[in-house]
C-alpha cells in the first residue's frame, strides 16, 4: 500500500485544498476549503451549506468560494489541490456552469502565480473533514 500524505506548498506559496458534496436525496451540499501557509499553518478555512444541482455544481462552487476567500485576503502564489477528476476535466470545456468556471479562471488569473491540480482523497482530508463541521 502506498501512503499518501499533504505536503506544504514552497515557500512564498499558499495551499488552499478544496471539496463540495451533494447529498441527491434532500439537494443539500456543502462546500469547504483551508488555506494553509508554506510551513503547514493554517491562514483561514470556510465551509458553507448550498443547494447545489450535483456534485460538479458542489465542487465548481467549493473552487469559486475559496478563489474568493484567497483574494479577500489577498493570498497570491496559490496552489489550488482538489479530488475531484471530473472539477478539472470540466474547467475548460462548455458545460452548466461554464459562467461559474469563467469566474475561477478570471480569479486564478488575478491572484498571480497561481494553478489547480487534482490530488488523491487522502491529502485532501483537512477540507473532506470540514463537511461534519455543521452549522449551529
């Protein structure tokens, strides 16, 4: 068995790991995030309820939210990582959501020196975790 761990991003970069979820039987879903420095530090997380149409829905909104969050505090040299194959795969093609995507390619532009890439599940943990955080 291979072990498969998150590894910090290098110095002068943030890690900002993403994850939605939908639930198809009451169209809940959630999106969650944590952006953490290049010692492993964690600079700021989120986790929102939504009502998204699918999981694709979920995960395009989870990239849109921590986009927006990075900005806000103005986290440039951002190394975005998701588990989501089908989120990378859809990015650049014209689909329902290609108005959302438009967004996260405008704001991957704006925070200069930034990418996405598609992790395994196990170093995405910290954001798949974030899902059992619930609103009180």
């Amino acid at each position: 068995m291979v072990q498969v761990s998150w590894h910090k991003p290098p110095d002068g970069k943030y890690k900002l790991n993403i994850d939605g979820s939908y639930e198809p039987n009451s169209s809940n879903g959630r999106t969650r995030g944590v952006i953490r420095d290049h010692l492993g530090m964690w600079i700021v997380g989120f986790t929102c309820k939504i009502k998204p149409r699918n999981v694709l829905h979920a995960e395009v909104l989870a990239l849109l939210h921590g986009l927006k969050l990075a900005k806000i505090k103005n986290l440039k040299h951002l190394l975005v990582e998701n588990d989501s194959q089908v989120l990378l795969n859809t990015l650049y093609g014209n689909n329902l959501y290609s108005h959302i995507f438009a967004d996260c390619k405008s704001l991957l532009l704006q925070l200069e020196g930034s990418s996405l890439k598609h992790i395994l599940r196990e170093p995405n943990a910290v954001a798949d975790l974030l899902v059992n955080i619930e609103d009180k």
